[in-house]
C-alpha cells in the first residue's frame, strides 16, 4: 500500500480511538469498570480477527482498524481508574508507570514476534494470533477482576449525585482553566511525538535510511527498551516532586553505536512524558472527575495520534519522512517554550 493508504487506515483508528476514549473516561466516572474492559477485548478481538481473513483493500481495514479503536478507547480509562483505586496516593505515578510497561514490553516483542511468524506463516496468521491472544487476555481479566471492580461505577453514581448546575459549574471548571488547556496542548505534542516515532521510525528506517529490516527492529526495540526505563524514573520522580518534567523529544540521525543509543533516549524521554501527562490528567480536579478529566487529556494525545496518520504521512508523501520529523521536533520546540512561558503566569492557591 502507498503511505497515503497507510495513513488513512491510522487515521481511521485514532479516530475512533480518540473519541471513544474520551467517551469511556466520562463514562468510568459512572459504571463498571470490568463491563467496559469485557467490552474492550471483544470488539478488539473481533475486529482483529476479521482483518486476518478480509480480502486487501484500503477501505476496509480503515472501517476494521477504525472499529479496532474503538475497542482500544473503551480499555484505556478503566485500566487507569482501577490502577489508581488499588494504588495508594504516594505510589500512584509509580504503580502506572508499571502498568503502561506492557506497551514497552510489546515494543520490544513485536517486531520480533512480527518477523518471526510473518516471515514463517504470514502475515495473516501473525493477525490472527494478537486476534486470539486479546481474546485470551479479555477472559482472564473478566475472570480474575473482582466483583468489587463492577460495583465501583455504581458507587462513584450515587456520591455524584447532585444537581445539574454543579456539574455545569464544574464543566465551566474545567474549560476555564488555563492549566487545563497548557497540559492539553502538552498532551497533543505528546502524542505527535510518541505515535510518530513509534509508528512511522520503521517506514523511515527502511525507505529513508535502508536499514535491514533486523537493523530497524533493534531500533524499535531499544526505544521500547529505553520506555521502560523512562516510566519507571518518571513514576518514581512524579510520586518524589511536586513539579512534572518538560516535554522532550529526540530523533534518530546517525548510525552505529550513536543510533542504539539515541533509540534507548527517544524511548525514555517519550514514555517518561506519558506517565507524567497521565498523572496529571488525574490530579486536575476532585476525585469524583478524575476519569474526566483523564479523558480531555487522552483525547488530547490521541488527537495528536491521529494528526501522525494521514497529516503527517501526506508531507512524507509529498517531501520525504526528513520533513515529517522535522514537523514533529518543530512541535516539541512549541510545546517546550509555551510550558517555559507558563511558569511566568501568576500562581493560584489551590482549592480543597
């Protein structure tokens, strides 16, 4: 498929994702956690499954892959919610950061696992085993989840209850807020940096740089590799210091033992910023708005997400993959000296 193909099928998926996502979180404020989980797996599994017997065509995989996100949207938010609930407040940052190490530990998996049955059964049979193993995973979380996870959106219904003006109040809170709106345009940059890199560094690997395709999987690799150590020092640091860390990005432009470990640098700078921005998605508000919250923030990287699909893959198309980085390091400059003239605003006390 040409790129644009490509990007329409990414963009298909973020799509879908982004909104579904911030739907989930607004609704993890009011049901069951493990109902919305369940859900996840099964439209994921499906739709993946399906892909692995469809006939090639753009079209298609775009409504498959864009039904594929939806069912990523409906996890994420629970997945965060629960993790905060059994953590306690000083070890939140920490705990998820463990969480989102099964990203990196795909990362680094993937490609391997990738080439290994794609090159031996095909690409087909490479889909329908993530199709089988979501639906394995689902199980197992519907099983071992406790009753205690399906009561928690009744629970947080009945506190919530109150009457129409305060949650208007509350909403005008939250699009009133300029330290809202700073960590949203911070989530987007986020977004942009971390889907692109992870998405589209192979494609330009191979195409612009032509490495082998053992070469770019090691690239990929250690940027996983380099993610979990990134989430682990900043879920360490976010529970240690009031203060997050700045946004920051690297690119990869050199070969040799200077690419393994500028890989290893853009892996630790991307994740530790996504366990940070989740943070402080969920410490914007009261507690009874966490997962709205979270889900402003989400749909905020996620649009990002979506912007590294067709957008971006248009200026590869239309100049080269150089170009599209080099957007991407002119967003991340952006977004580095909006949150240094942040800190000129006036400080708020903050309100119980």
């Amino acid at each position: 498929m040409k790129f644009y193909a490509q990007g329409t099928i990414a963009s298909a998926q973020g799509i879908s994702l982004a909104f579904t996502t911030f739907g989930a979180g607004i609704l993890s404020d009011r049901i069951s956690s493990r109902n919305l989980l369940t859900s996840a797996f099964i439209i994921c599994t499906i739709s993946t499954l399906l892909v692995s017997i469809s006939p090639v065509s753009a079209g298609l995989y775009a409504i498959l892959w864009f039904v594929n996100g939806v069912g990523q949207g409906l996890a994420l938010p629970p997945i965060l919610k629960l993790t905060r609930e059994n953590s306690e407040p000083a070890k939140f940052a920490t705990n998820w950061g463990l969480v989102l190490l099964s990203v990196n530990l795909a990362s680094i998996t993937n490609p391997f696992v990738a080439a290994l049955i794609g090159q031996s059964y095909g690409w087909r049979q490479y889909v329908a085993f993530n199709g089988v193993q979501t639906m394995t995973i689902g199980a197992l979380c519907h099983i071992l989840l406790d009753t205690g996870a399906d009561t928690t959106g009744d629970k947080v219904t009945k506190k919530s209850d109150s009457p129409k003006a305060t949650g208007a109040v509350k909403w005008w809170d939250v699009l009133n807020s300029p330290f809202v709106w700073l960590v949203i345009i911070i989530s987007f940059v986020e977004g942009v940096s971390r889907i692109g890199l992870m998405d589209w560094m192979p494609m330009y690997l191979d195409k612009e740089l032509h490495f082998d395709t053992y070469r770019a999987n090691v690239f990929v690799s250690l940027m996983g590799l380099g993610g979990i150590a990134g989430k682990l020092l900043a879920g360490k640091w976010s529970d240690a210091l009031v203060r997050r860390a700045p946004v920051s990005t690297d690119s990869a432009q050199s070969t040799g033992i200077i690419v393994l470990i500028t890989a290893l640098l853009i892996g630790i700078t991307i994740a530790g910023n996504v366990v940070n921005i989740s943070v402080m998605g969920t410490e914007l508000g009261p507690k009874d708005m966490a997962g709205t919250y979270s889900a402003i923030i989400t749909l905020a990287s996620l649009v990002g997400g979506i912007f590294t699909g067709l957008p971006l893959t248009t200026v590869a198309d239309y100049y080269s993959w150089n170009t599209a980085f080099i957007v991407i390091e002119l967003l991340c400059v952006f977004a580095f000296i909006i949150i240094n003239l942040a800190k000129l605003l006036p400080q708020k006390a903050k309100k119980d």
